[in-house]
C-alpha cells in the first residue's frame, strides 16, 4: 500500500503511543476473568470462539459509542474546495478517526479528470483528530510551479471560492496492526468481560437463584452469591468494570473530538 504511515510531520501524543496487539481470548481470561470459573455445572467450559465473539462485539460497540475507528478500514472520500481553507494550508476535518494512514490526497473534477495528485511531502497529519493540511514547498511537480502565492491549482485557485467535492483523499483509519492503545485495550477488555459476566452470571446456580444447599443426614453444604431476580451472581464485578468504563469513555471521547475548522 502507497502513501504515508505515521508521516515524519505527524503530530501525536505520547501517552497514546503506548500500543499493543488486540486482546486475545486467553489474555482476555487472565487478565479480566482471573479466578472465575468459566464452567456450567456439567463442567463444560465456555468455548474460545464465544470469548473471540464478544471481544469482536466489544471492538465493535466502542466504535459506535466513541465514533472512532478501531480495526483498520481503506477509506475513499470526497471533500469540498473552500477557498479560505485552501489559502490556510487547506485544512481537511476527515470523516472517519483517528488516521493511521494518508495514501494519497488528489484534487479531481467530477468527471475525475485528475487536476493535482499532492505530492507526499506536503502532507501534515494530526492522526488522532484525523485531521490534514498541505504545506507546500518551492519547486515543481507533475509540470506545475509552486510558487510563494501556492498557486497549486491554478484551474480554480483565484477564480471560484467554492467547488464541491474537488478533493479526494484516500485514507487507511483505525488503528495500524497491532498498534492499539492500551487504554482501548482495555477498554475492549472490560466490555467483553461484562458480556461474559452476564452469560455466566445465569450458569452459576441457574437463572435468579441467589443461595444453593445440599444437606446429606447430618451434613450440609450451601452457596451464597449476589445472584437475585434481579442480579446475577457477578454484578458486583460487572458494576465495577462499568464505573471504569464510563471514565474511559470520557477520556477518549476528549481525546479524539477533532478541533472544530472556523469558517467566516
């Protein structure tokens, strides 16, 4: 694949750049099942494909609660000519963050007869915000002169200040392979677990039964657990991971909300 990934311009944060491959379903076990029996009463064990499903749903769901892209997707887009964007370094909001990669950035007619293909050294990225610029440099490419004035359109520049869909710009988003915050991690971890919590929470003694008792002539054996009509025997652990949740939530929401463009 052509383009830039984490260009040279890039401007990033580092806490962020704590990464790590997505969670597994034995990290996932280890991690935020530790000590729990993963077992029905007839000792049969939850599958590896049930803890792969939710953790596939928990990627899925904070995608949608966070509006950001997690598993990495090709994106191809068109975006509006603004004269007074243009003369500012022609800022571009992206639909779709954070950025992991600006294949190529183009400025086409609707027929898409091909006006400039921006070269990569022009690019500026701010990949969480999946925000771009152009910072044009002295010199000449694909027979046109970049001049002090950035005349780098000279088809529209100067005599339309406004062109609908002229820009098309290529983009991987999401996160590079293997390359996942931590925090998101964990994040992904927390939620699957919760899915987990709530499956086993009606295995445990059966659906609503909060205590278990097994009485043999004199001796007797119970099981207490915060299992009710209305709880499941893990609600405690589920409440807890959620309370960390929502902090999360709101962290990264701050994070990832791109910088609103003014436009007079």
């Amino acid at each position: 694949m052509s383009g830039v990934k984490t260009p040279f311009n890039v401007i990033s944060c580092a806490p962020f750049s704590r990464v790590q491959p997505l969670i597994t379903p034995d990290q996932l076990k280890e991690r935020y099942l530790f000590g729990i029996d993963l077992t029905d009463e007839s000792d049969n064990e939850l599958p590896d494909d049930t803890f792969q499903h939710f953790i596939d749903a928990a990627v899925s769901y904070l995608e949608h609660k966070l509006d950001i892209i997690i598993s990495p997707v090709k994106v191809k887009e068109k975006y509006d000519y603004r004269q007074q964007d243009y003369v500012n370094f022609n800022f571009l909001q992206l639909k779709k963050r954070p950025l992991a990669e600006l294949v190529s950035l183009k400025a086409k007619f609707p027929t898409n007869r091909e006006l400039v293909d921006y070269p990569v050294e022009w690019y500026v990225v701010e990949q969480e915000a999946a925000q771009i610029q152009l910072s044009p440099v002295e010199g000449s490419f694909s027979g046109l002169i970049v001049t002090n004035g950035a005349a780098y359109v000279p088809l529209i520049y100067g005599t339309k200040s406004y062109w609908p869909h002229l820009f098309e710009v290529e983009y991987v988003a999401g996160f590079e392979d293997d390359k996942i915050p931590v925090i998101i991690n964990e994040m992904i971890g927390m939620q699957a677990a919760i899915s987990i919590f709530e499956v086993l929470g009606d295995i445990v003694l059966g659906p609503g039964t909060a205590s278990e008792s097994v009485n043999l002539d004199a001796a007797g054996t119970s099981k207490q657990t915060t299992a009710s009509a209305m709880f499941s025997a893990f609600s405690a652990r589920i409440e807890s991971y959620r309370k960390k949740m929502a902090e999360y939530i709101s962290t990264i929401r701050k994070f990832y909300n791109a910088i609103p463009a003014i436009i007079a």
